[in-house]
C-alpha cells in the first residue's frame, strides 16, 4: 500500500494563541510540525503517494510541504470549498484514491507500527478497519466494542461516562478500500463514526477494528500540546531528531553552547541557537535561530523560532512562539503562552496561566496577572450536559460570565432575544448580570424575568417568543458553587451542538463586538408568573381536588416556589401550613439528590395535626420529597413506585402508551407496571435524559429516582410544583391514601455502595466490566447492570463528576443486595488496580 490521506484542515481553536496564524498541523513538536512527523512515519512504512486536505489557513502547509520531493515523498493537496465532515472531506479526494489507502490526521502524535494494521486489514479482508487504542480518559473520543475476532460491534460517539463500555477508542486512523467512497456522497457533510461506519455495520460490511501497540495522543489543548512535547524529549514515542548528543539532550550541529552554560536532563537544540554563559536550560525545546541571555534559567520551556531571550530571566512550564523578544531580568510564571512577534520589556513579571496574543507588549516592570486564571478549569470542556458548574466568584465570576455572554450570543446570533432568569443568591445576580452584559455587547436583546423558578423559566420560552434562555442559580447539590443552566428556544435544555459552538467562542476568544448602536437591549417581560399559574390551573381537575379538601404541611426550602405555589394552592382548596415559606439564598437546604429526609418535627406535626400529607420542594422547585400522615418519609425510589401506580391507575382507560424510569429505578416499576396496558422504558439516570424520553410522543410520563417527575401533558421537564398539584389530583381521582399505597405495592430492597476509582482508571474498569459480565444477562443503557434469573440485579454506574463508581445490588431480600452491592463493588476495587 502506497497511498495516504492527510487530514489537515484543523482550526486548532484550543491552541490559541499558538495557532492564531498557522494551521494546526504545522505547530512543532521537537522543532518539528507535527504533520511532518505524521510525513515521516507514512514514509517509513513505504505509504509515500500522499494527498492532503486543507481548509484552514492552506498556504502555510502548501509553501513547506510543496510537491513533497524535499521529503521523499509526492505531495497532492484538495482544499474544501465548505466542510464536508470528515468522510465528505475525503470523498472529495476521490481522483486520487483508486486503490486502499489509509487516512490518518496530521496534527496527532504517533509512532503506530502501521505494517502491522495493514497486514490485519489484509488477512481480515476488511473492507475499513480502524486503528483503536487504550486510553485512561476515553470520555472525549468516540468508543469502540469490537468482538474476539475484531469485528466492530458498537460506536459510541463523545459518550457520556456511563456509556464509556470500553477504554478503547477511535484514533481517527483507517485503512480504507476504495470501494467504500462509492458509500460517501459527493460534497455533502457526511462523518466516519456518525454516518459512515454506522452504515457499514447495518449492511454487515466486513469492519474491524485493530488494537494497536505505540504511543498516541490527540493534541487537542495546549496542555496536551505540553504533555506531547514533554512525552516527545522523554523519548516516549519513536520521532527522529537530528544532532549529536550532550549528555540526554540532542544539539544541533550549528548550534553554540557557551562552555558554563548547563543542559539538565533532556533538551532539544535546534540550528543556530546560542545559549549564552551561565545559562540553565531543563528539559526544554528551543527553536532555530533563537538566543538565550546569560544567566536565565529555561524549565520545561518551549521555544519556537527566532526567540531572543535576555539576562538572567527565569521561565517555567511556558511557550513561546517566533519572533518574541524577551529582555532582561524577565520572570514568565507556569502555564503562559505568548503568540509570536510579542515584546516583554525589562524586569516584567508575567502570572500563572495567562495568553497573549500576537504583536502585545508588556511594558518594563509591568505585572501582568490577567483575566485567565480560570482558564485551568475551563481547559477541556465548559459543560456537563446544558449546565456549567463552577466555584461560587472564584471560577463562575463577572469576568467569565461576560465571556460566556458573549460567547453565547454569538452562538444565537446578532439580534437573538435570550430569556433569562435567576434565584435570589447574591452571586447568581451579578453572573447573571455579568452573561447578560456579555450577550448584550455582541448585539443580543435580553429578557429578564429576574427571581423565578426554573420550571417558569421553561413555561415562558414555551411562548416562542425567545431564541435561547439561561438561569443562573446556587448549586443545589454544594452550596459553595453556582449553576449555569441553558435552554433551548422551545425550553429544553440547550443542545449538544449548541453547547459545542459555545465552547468554540469561549476558547477561541475572538469575540467580535457590536458598533454602540447595534448593543442588545434589556427587557422585563410582564405577566410571566400569570401565563405559568393559568397553564398550572388548566392543566388540572381543579373541581376534584378542591372536593377533597386536603390538608397539607408544605415546606418550600427557602426557595422559589414560595412565590407562587400558596396562591395555586389557595385556588385548589387546600389548607395548608406552610414552613421555610419565604426566599432566603442564605438558607441553604440540599438537593433531594443528597438529602432525602425531613425534618424529624415534620413528622410529629403530621401525627399530631393528623394532616393528610407533606411535601418538601427543593429550593430551585424541581424536586420533591414526600411525608405521609403517618410521619414517614419516603425514600426516593418509594416515591416513584407510588407516583409511579398513582398515574397508572388514573391512565388505565388510555390506548397503549409509555413511560419512562432511570436505569436506577427499583424494578417495583416493571412489577407495578404488568397489570396496565404501558410499556415501560429504561433511561440514563440524568435529568436531560429524563426530557430527552419525552421527544417520543407516546412517553407521556417520566419517573427519576431523586424527586423529579415529568409529566408530559404540562410540560417536558421536572416541576416540583406541579408535582405537587398532579399527586393531589391523583389521589383525589383514585381515592387512595399514600400510606395504603405503601402497604399494598410489592417491595423491593437496594443496597448503594460508592467506590472510588481514579479518573485515570474508570474507562479500565468499564473494559473490565463488561468483558466479566460478556455472558450474562445485561442492559447497557448508562454502566452495566447484570440481571439474574432470580429477579436480582446489580448496576455498576461511573459518576459524571467525580472519580468513583456507584454500585446498586437490588434484590427482594435486603441482606442479598448488600451481598451484591459488595460483590461488584470488591470487582471494581480488583479492576482498577489492574493493568
């Protein structure tokens, strides 16, 4: 095989500044591109027909390259007129690729022995086969399962971590028969792992995936441009370098050396540097025709070309880009990136963690801390799922909240109108502020609807009056932290590939501001809370609830439905006592998610009064936790098994329909459930899982197992509010009381166990795991959950935000789930150990 294709189109957005005038693939490792070293690893496997595909920035890579000779090899180009995706991008090389060629981008590390994979690919008769590998933190690449023969079974595309079945991921490195382009159409947008392999695996094409041995790493951010140059002088990967040798360090042969100076541990010279008396460089890479001053200090530094450093600087854990001029006396702090042609002047100090752009200069003397300290958080990714979470005007603060605004508006669009909302905690103003200002000065008009709930939020944008919202809010779950949630138009949460063109602005940092005249306005709307209580009012059979004349003890956490839900419950007729029923930010109750109790004297006040039930709203108004009139809390699960048959029972009469639990949920739900004319279906255990069930029209009931229902006739989204409102005209139709619901339904018993695991380990221990339960009944929905033939189970589910595993054993007998639970759990503490 002689030919390759070379992905080289990047924009590289998160090696900014580093990349703000060259394309991706032409930032050096060891003073060399990285797609040149991809050019050498081709030609060193025989592949020397080679075509690139070029969008961003196409001259720089054309003007070094040119027709390949320079390199050995023959050099074709085909630049994009738009993206096409990944596959779309090589179909329109097609002249070229008339027989099997491999495609492999040109801004990754690697020294994959590809005569191996080639003679895989060959004996399998495949007609792609991917080249895989193992990784600690699959999380952002796209899963591979493959069976014993190599036979791809399942992609999993950027899956969430409990999705990762497999530590083994897609390097984006194929081999291809051509025939396969017949399947890619010509100059439409059209992906490998979304549109292309899939399609092959539903024809049973011949698709194999091929574990290789080497060093891989996807240089995404500029810490993992660090780690791979790092990696690189480590020797780590096999990358030529030419010069001779000083101790672990490889000096070019034109370079100078004064005879004090000092190289420590492994460095990288390139041509024509001179490293003046007294100097110190540790495990450093400095770039041709650069000069470093007498006396400065260089650790783990990177330098490209034509840097001149002054005397008796000290610089740690940085790079520099060409053409910078450094002068005397200069101190650069861990983790800055300095763009080119860049001037720091004499005795500056440069902060931890900042970038400058190409062309600043920092002034003699000057200190300069800014605006990206922050940025060390925010590296890899902003979201989990629509929400941003960060540490309350540390990490969520005035400065990130305008760049997020405006990154945001920019997402939408000049002129969007954006509905905005918040709870009343002094920090969630000035966020709220501070992102709306941001969108604002990039041409967005806002709407502040200023103290409300979440689920008024969601109601409103239900209008179409509005092109995105946000609410901004104490986190729930730890009070030292603020949430960022973002909506769609239509109220639910704001979508994937929103999230990501957010994410590009906000790292990109080139925010492109409106002329004065054209800057957002800021509006109040009115009537919102009026348009949410009549949509409540009419979603109910207020006439049947009042006729039961409940008497209830609610208590509103300090939180947003004070504002409003007495008013709703004065007009279904109920007498009510009302505690923690006024907002106050400062008064911080846990999310039912932590805290599934009450208070022990709201239970003495239900038997004493002899009321007939107490609910517990969470403050942002989503959740609810309920008390019978017999003092008893429910656990989570309990309450979904009785909210569960409430609706059930009140819906038997309906054509044949769905509804939906967490993967979490006890199977008191399928027991339940048998005696009605529903289907019930298993979804991730997330709330944007639980919204997500409901895009099926024939869902129209969604149970979490932390207090949140979703009751599709009203709205697509947790409302503890109406959940209070639906479990009353629940019990007023069925005549129930919940505590005979309780006695009556069947019981079931889970045990919950937490395991730590190190980040760095938990795509391992999902490879382990699903290799130990390969033959037994199993559900892959979100972790593995094994089901026996007894009726027991057992789910092993990653945490998104932590380095731990949850295990749940459930079974009909308590000790069995906690023999279960413990089983599992000693597993994993086996698992992550191995190697």
């Amino acid at each position: 095989m002689k030919k390759a294709v070379i992905m080289a189109g990047g924009f590289g957005t998160r090696l900014r500044p580093l990349t703000m005038t060259i394309p991706k693939p032409m930032v050096p490792i060891i003073n060399i591109p990285m797609m040149e070293h991809i050019v050498n690893l081709l030609k060193n496997h025989g592949i020397t027909e080679i075509v690139s595909l070029l969008y961003f920035q196409p001259d720089k890579i054309t003007d070094y390259f040119e027709n390949g000779s320079r390199f050995g090899i023959s050099m074709n180009y085909v630049a994009a007129q738009a993206d096409y995706g990944t596959a779309g991008s090589v179909k329109n090389a097609y002249e070229y690729l008339n027989e099997r060629f491999i495609i492999i981008s040109g801004d990754v590390l690697t020294d994959f022995d590809l005569d191996k994979a080639i003679k895989f690919h060959e004996e399998k008769q495949s007609k792609a086969t991917l080249l895989l590998t193992r990784v600690e933190r699959p999380l952002q690449y796209g899963i591979v399962m493959t069976d014993d023969d190599g036979r791809i079974t399942r992609f999993l595309e950027k899956p969430s971590w409990g999705q990762v079945f497999s530590d083994t991921i897609n390097t984006g490195i194929y081999i291809i028969e051509p025939e396969v382009l017949d399947l890619i159409p010509y100059q439409e947008d059209f992906d490998f792992s979304k549109d292309l392999f899939p399609m092959m695996l539903s024809k049973n094409m011949p698709l194999f995936g091929y574990i290789t041995e080497g060093y891989w790493k996807d240089v995404g951010n500029l810490n993992e441009y660090q780690a791979g140059q790092a990696d690189a002088l480590a020797g780590k990967l096999n990358l030529s370098v030419s010069g001779y040798k000083i101790g672990e360090s490889k000096v070019h042969e034109t370079a100078y050396i004064a005879p004090s100076a000092r190289l420590e541990g492994n460095n990288v010279i390139g041509k024509n540097v001179k490293i003046s008396e007294e100097a110190i460089l540790r495990n450093s890479v400095i770039g041709d025709n650069s000069e470093i001053g007498r006396g400065s200090i260089l650790t783990n530094v990177t330098l490209w070309d034509s840097v001149k450093i002054g005397d008796f600087c000290e610089i740690t854990d940085d790079v520099i880009c060409d053409g910078t001029q450094i002068g005397d006396a200069v101190t650069i702090s861990e983790n800055v990136f300095i763009a080119e042609d860049c001037q720091i002047e004499d005795s500056a100090t440069l902060n931890s963690n900042i970038k400058l752009w190409p062309g600043k200069k920092v002034e003699s003397g000057a200190f300069l801390a800014t605006s990206m300290v922050q940025e060390q958080k925010w590296l890899k990714e902003l979201f989990t799922d629509a929400r941003i979470s960060g540490a309350s005007n540390i990490e969520i603060n005035p400065e990130f909240g305008a760049k997020l605004g405006s990154a945001l508006g920019l997402t939408l669009g000049k002129k969007a109108n954006i509905l905005v909302s918040r709870d009343a905690h002094n920090v969630s103003r000035i966020v709220k502020r501070s992102i709306s200002a941001g969108a604002a000065s990039v041409g967005v008009n806002i709407n502040d609807l200023q103290v409300v709930s979440i689920p008024q939020t969601r109601q409103e944008l239900r209008t179409g009056r509005y092109d995105a919202g946000f609410h901004v809010r104490r986190s729930p779950r730890n009070p030292n932290n603020t949430d960022i949630i973002i909506f769609n138009k239509d109220g639910r949460d704001f979508s994937l590939g929103n999230t990501q063109k957010v994410e590009r602005y906000f790292f990109g940092e080139e925010i492109k501001r409106v002329v004065p005249d054209e800057v957002g306005t800021i509006k109040y709307p009115e009537r919102a809370n009026e348009i949410y209580l009549n949509r409540f009012i009419e979603s109910l059979n207020v006439d049947e609830i009042r006729e039961r004349r409940f008497r209830l003890i609610m208590d509103y956490s300090f939180g947003l439905a004070s504002t409003i839900l007495p008013s709703i419950l004065g007009k279904l007729g109920a007498e009510v006592i009302s505690l923690n029923n006024y907002v106050d930010s400062a008064r911080f109750h846990p999310d039912p998610i932590e805290d599934a109790s009450g208070s022990d004297d709201t239970g003495k006040m239900m038997r004493s009064l002899g009321y007939d039930l107490g609910f517990r709203i969470e403050s942002g108004a989503e959740k609810i936790s309920l008390i019978d009139e017999r003092g008893v809390w429910y656990s989570h699960d309990r309450l979904l098994t009785i909210v569960t048959k409430l609706f059930l029972e009140t819906h038997k009469d309906r054509e044949p329909y769905k509804i939906a639990v967490s993967i979490c949920a006890s199977k008191e739900i399928d027991e339940v459930a048998k005696d009605y004319n529903v289907e019930v279906i298993r979804i991730k255990n997330s709330h944007s899982a639980m919204m997500d069930a409901t895009l099926d029209p024939e869902v129209i009931f969604v149970g979490g197992v932390y207090g949140g229902f979703i009751f599709r006739g009203f709205i697509f989204a947790s409302d503890g509010m109406f959940t209070v409102g639906q479990i009353l005209e629940m019990l007023a139709q069925t005549k129930y009381k919940v505590w005979e619901l309780d006695e009556l339904l069947p019981r079931r018993r889970q045990h919950t166990l937490e395991v730590s695991v190190n980040w760095n380990a938990k795509g391992r221990v999902m490879r382990k795991a699903m290799e130990f339960t390969e033959n037994l009944s199993r559900e892959l929905i979100e972790g593995v959950k094994v089901h026996y033939d007894n009726g027991d189970c057992v789910l092993m589910l990653p945490a998104k935000e932590k380095g731990a595993f949850t295990v749940i054993g459930e079974s009909e007998q308590y000790d069995q789930a906690i023999a279960l639970a413990k089983k599992y759990s000693n597993l994993i503490n086996q698992w992550k150990e191995d190697l």
